[in-house]
C-alpha cells in the first residue's frame, strides 16, 4: 500500500510524496496519514494499492488527476 501526498496541487518527489506502509486497517492508515500529511505539510493525501507502469510515466499533473479521481483519500 502506497500512501500519496499532494501538496499545492503537485505531487512533491520522492520520500516527501510517497510513503510505503503495510498496514491494511483503515484506523492505522488514517493515523499514518494524518502524521505523513503534519511531517512533510501535504494538503492532501491518498491510499494507493498499486503503483503501475503507467502511473510512473505520467506527468504530475496527469498523475494528481488520476489519483484525485481513483484513489481513496485520507487527509
């Protein structure tokens, strides 16, 4: 599971952006979200089960798009 942050309607790189968890209960990844969006000051953030070929080869912009509209969001 791969936690999403979105900061001013970018997606920012690397440890800022993505956050990788194991954990499936939906009170954990609230939590884990809530202190991801406080560490790096995200707007928002999203749960994303896989991370795809194709989701590597967007632009961030269609990247934020896809993840606004396929994603379960969190904060």
């Amino acid at each position: 599971m791969y936690l999403i942050g979105i900061k001013k309607g970018a997606h920012p790189c690397g440890n800022a952006g993505t956050l990788i968890t194991r954990y499936k209960a939906q009170y954990k990844l609230r939590e884990l979200a809530q202190r991801f969006a406080a560490m790096y000051a995200l707007d928002e953030v999203y749960s994303l089960q896989m991370y795809p070929q194709k989701l590597c080869e967007m632009d961030n912009s269609e990247f934020v798009d896809h993840v606004r509209r396929n994603c379960k969001r969190y904060v």
